[in-house]
C-alpha cells in the first residue's frame, strides 16, 4: 500500500484503503513553490474592488450589474491602468517533492496574481529570460476579448511573433469581462512547464459572501520537461497519449518516491507538503477554480460541503448548488462555500481535485487541506469523499445545469461550418491531429493578423486559416469520432454552447432563449458539440486546450470581418517584434518540433 493511498482516504466516486499519514511538510515553500504563495495559509484574502478604501469608496463599475448589463456591448471604462512586469525564466523547484527544471514567472509558480477592476486597463511588460536553451515565448491572457485589440492576444504566428530570448513586449489591454480567469503561454506546449498564473478581473455579484480566497488553480503536472515529451510524442512511432505524473491544487501535492527507479530517487523528497486554506465557521468564502493543466479533466469538491457556482469561465450565471465540479482545461467556476460542515472552529476537511478515468495520469489525485478557525494545521483531516461518479464519456456536466444570468438569445446565423477531429499517422509514422481536415503548423515569423491587415488573404494550407468573411453570426459543428474528450477554447470570444452529445448533431438547441456561454466547452468522446459566436473583427485561435493536442496541430484560426482586419491600427511594437524575431531566427536554430502554438 502506497502513501498516496492514505493521504487521499477516498476519492470521488470511489474509496480507497487508508493508512497513517503525516501532515507535516518537509520542504520549504521556497523549495516547492519558489516565490509563490499561492498553496499557503501567507495567501492574501481578495478585496471587493482594488480602492484605497474599498469600504468606502464606489463601486468603479458603477450602476452597472451582472443582471442588468450586456458585458458584450457595454463596459466601463475607468481610466485606470494596472501595471505588472514579468521575467520569464529557469529554475529548479520540486512542487510535489520531485526536484526538475521549470520555467518561473518572476521566479514563482503559480506566478503572481493578476489583479483589476471591470474597465481597467491591463499592462504587463514581459522580459523573456529563458536561455541556456535559449527560447522564444509569448503570453496569452485566457478569456479575454481583445476586441479592441486583437494583435496582443499573444497566440505566435497568429497574434504576434514570439518575443525573442533577452527580448522584451509589453501587452496592453482592457479587462471588458470581469471574474476569474489565467495567463499562459501560447509557444509550443511551453504553459505545461511552469508559464501560468491566475487573473482576477472585480465586479459586480448577484450574490453576497464574506471572504475572497482568491484563485484555486487545478493542474495535472509533468516530471519531464515539455520539450521532451513533445520530442518523444511527435518521434517515428510516438505515443500521443501522454501521461501526467501528479496532480496539483495551487501548485503543491505530494508524490510517493518509492515509485520511482532506484536512480532517479535522489530528486525526490516525501511529504512535500499540501496547498492549505483558512476557513472561518458560518462564513461564506469565494473559491475561484481554474483548470490550469496540460491534459486532465479535473473533479473539483470540498469534503461534507456543498458548492454554489455563481459564474463559469467569465460568465455569471444563476447560482446552484452542486457538490462536484467538472472543468476541462481552460475553464474556470467561481463557487461560494459556507463552512457550516461542523460547528466546531477546530475542524479540518479534505479539498479535493481527481483527473476523471478518461484523462492519461499515474496519480490523478490531489488534495489540500481546509482549516477551519481554530483548527491545528499540522491536523491531518478524516473527512469523507462524496461518492458521485464521473461523467459519461469525458463530458461536461450536464448542458442544461447552469443559464447565464444576463439573458441573451441565439441568432440565426449567416455562416455554418463543420470541423472533424482525426488522430493519424503521416508518412513518418509521427501520430498528429487533423481538425478541420488540416494538421496545423504555424510560422512564427509571418503572424497572420500582419498579413491580413496589409490585405493579404491566400496562406499556405498547413497554417489552417478559416476565412469567415463578413459573417458574424457564424456556428461551428464539432464533431468527435475519437474515444476522448477536447476542451475547445476560441480566443477572442464567449461562446453560445447551443448542444453536445453522443453521435451526430440532431439540430436540437439546448435553450435558445439563453443558452450557456463559455469559452471553453468539452466535445465529448464520440460525440459532436455545436458553438455558435457572435464575430469580431479580428484573427481568432480555434484549439483543443489540451497542450498535446495543439503542439500535435490540433488548431484552426478564424478570420473575422477581413474588411475591418484591414483597417485595424496595428501598434509599431507588434512589428518591431517580428524584426526582432525574423533577425534572431536568421542566426538562431529555431528548434519547432510541433505545431508551434
């Protein structure tokens, strides 16, 4: 019997042996988490609004609600500006106890909280440190419209061209949507390495609670460092299902080194220590979930507690209650929890997030612990898992469970396209993925929003551009005849989810009055899902989320209103990068051993 069989003492939807486990953490946060504090009872609680005097002052968004106003036409604009400063670079931490190479946003993973009011102005300047191997690299900020700024969506060969190593790009945007949501990076399966954080977008709640515990961010993680693994996935002959080797909840689990070969133990360290989370009894807490992994669905649930999901991706939606919460990669649910599972302030609960049986993992489970008040925090908790099974067929919950609280209808559309999803092998034995009938490959030194502003509309067929013409209303039919699930995000856009299910589309619309919105929804195994967007001008990444498929070509990108892409007013830095990038790709081996994205 392993360690991890103790630790986790039941799992959602099944339950394991128990056995004697300590509490007590061997390795420093430093050591673990570098200069993160996310995973810590340090973590800072979330004010309302970013105020002086947040108690005092006005709500910056003023008047406007998250019932009464349409996010997608209107929004403040405060005049604010947030200003942050990344460093991108390598290190060396062991976020389970197994010590390997990552790469760290200003030296942390997680790396640190993006934070804003509705209606801010968002810039953050990004110094690309990653050398000895020297990298490009560049950030997409997950969720966000861009509407008014397409060209720093951060998606290379698309958006921009990658920031050179030593290299430095400021991005500059408008947070037009409000709740939680996260950065990554968007250069080859990069993000799987360490390149994420969280994002905090304040505004208005239909719904009162007492403490913001700010972001859970929920990641399958990866003792290999990406660039192998995408070596090995895309060789002769190569495996494209690639497994994780943990799972973690703010950056911290713990891992047994007795599975490890007798040569490799040496890196690793037992009991590295769990994320923890101070609760306050009777109190109504704020928990942000995010699925920031490279692969696995999560299950996310509080031992003995029930969750209240007020908003899913940037969406708020009418709350309800459920004790489980399923979020493929990329997505995120705000949920409220009351700690009224026991009136004693010295009680402690398991947190719990599981990959489903459809996600590639060797240990899919994580926890972390929940204090309440006066609980002893070297306590290890005894509470039980809620036995609910996963669902079928690597899908989300159902479609139907949540309705976004500002109602919007469907409109007919004006342009219907299908997309199918192949897994093949080409004529080198390397498994890759077909969508939409192309396997994608970018070039990072010709983005397609420059060629498209300077009226160049023909690319080479391996870039799988979709040229969508004037066409706004506009509907993509997913269709998956493979036995997996993939979480589909669309930058630039919230999605109507108009249907999803097994086998072929039956033209049924799933509450057309006010159907969900997302920017991330799972197509599930065998089965077909059906979006539907409302288009802006722009060019517009359309992938699965999982960061083996996209490195495998697993991408389309959609250009929007060609007219008005034309006429955009690109910044002079988008192409000052791309000189950058064209002069040290010309002395540099540029080492794309996958689609780029």
């Amino acid at each position: 019997m392993g360690l991890l069989d103790g630790l986790i003492a039941g799992v959602v939807g099944s339950v394991l042996p128990r056995v004697l486990y300590t509490a007590v953490a061997t390795l420093e946060q430093s050591n673990t988490n570098g200069l993160s504090v996310l995973g810590t009872l340090f973590a800072p609680t979330l004010p309302p609004f970013l105020s002086d005097d947040p108690a005092h002052d006005p709500f910056p968004w003023g008047d406007r609600t998250d019932s009464g106003t349409n996010p997608y036409l209107e929004y403040p604009l405060t005049g604010d500006v947030r200003r942050y400063e990344f460093v991108i670079s390598r290190g060396v931490i062991a976020p389970d106890g197994y010590e390997r190479e990552v790469l760290l946003v200003n030296g942390a993973y997680p790396g640190p909280l993006i934070e804003a009011n509705w209606g801010d102005t968002i810039v953050v300047k990004v110094h690309n440190n990653i050398t000895g191997p020297d990298e490009g690299t560049a950030i997409h900020w997950h969720g966000f419209l861009q509407h008014e700024t397409p060209w720093e969506d951060g998606a290379p060969g698309i958006s921009q061209c990658p920031i050179t190593p030593r290299g430095t790009y400021q991005y500059e945007f408008v947070a037009s949507l409000y709740g939680t949501s996260w950065y990554h990076a968007h250069y080859s399966a990069q993000y799987t390495g360490g390149i994420v954080g969280p994002i905090v977008v304040h505004g208005p709640t239909h719904e009162k609670y007492d403490i913001d515990l700010g972001p859970v961010m929920l990641s399958d993680w990866y003792h290999k460092e990406y660039f192998d693994i995408v070596e090995e996935m895309l060789a002769p002959h190569g495996n494209p299902k690639v497994y994780s080797d943990n799972n973690l909840i703010n950056g911290k689990m713990h891992f047994d080194c007795s599975t490890l070969p007798p040569n490799d133990t040496h890196r690793c360290t037992n009991n590295a220590g769990l994320a923890q989370f101070r609760f306050h009894t009777g109190k109504t807490h704020r928990l942000r979930l995010i699925n920031s992994g490279g692969d696995g669905v999560q299950r996310f649930s509080i031992d003995e507690h029930t969750l209240t999901v007020i908003a899913e991706d940037f969406v708020p939606v009418q709350p309800y209650n459920t004790t489980v919460v399923t979020l493929g990669v990329g997505q995120r649910a705000d949920v409220l929890v009351t700690a009224n599972a026991s009136k004693s302030p010295n009680a402690t609960f398991w947190m719990r997030s599981n990959l489903t049986s459809c996600s590639p993992a060797h240990q899919p489970y994580a926890v972390a612990a929940v204090h309440y008040d006066q609980a002893n925090t070297s306590t290890t908790p005894d509470s039980r898992a809620w036995d609910v099974p996963d669902p079928e067929n690597c899908a989300n919950d159902p479609l139907g469970t949540s309705e976004p609280l500002f109602p919007i209808p469907v409109p007919k559309p004006t342009m219907v396209e299908e997309m199918g999803i192949e897994l093949f092998r080409n004529e080198s034995d390397v498994a890759l993925w077909r969508f939409n009938g192309v396997s994608m490959r970018t070039d990072y030194n010709a983005p397609v929003i420059l060629l498209a502003n300077d009226g160049v509309f023909r690319y080479p067929e391996e870039w799988n551009v979709v040229n969508c013409r004037n066409h706004t209303k506009i509907r993509i039919i997913v269709n998956n005849r493979g036995g997996g699930s993939h979480p589909m995000h669309l930058h630039g856009h919230n999605f109507y989810v108009l249907h999803e299910g097994h086998g072929e589309w039956d033209g049924t619309i799933v509450r057309p009055s006010n159907p969900t919105r997302r920017d991330v929804y799972l197509v599930r195994a065998n089965g077909h899902l059906v979006i539907q967007f409302d288009g802006a001008p722009g060019v517009w990444a359309f992938h699965c989320h999982i960061a083996w498929h996209a490195s495998g070509g697993f991408l389309t990108t959609l250009i929007v209103r060609p007219d008005k892409v034309e006429q955009l007013e690109i910044p002079r830095d988008v192409e000052k990068t791309c000189r950058s990038w064209d002069l040290w790709s010309k002395y540099n081996i540029v080492d794309q051993i996958d689609s780029g994205t």
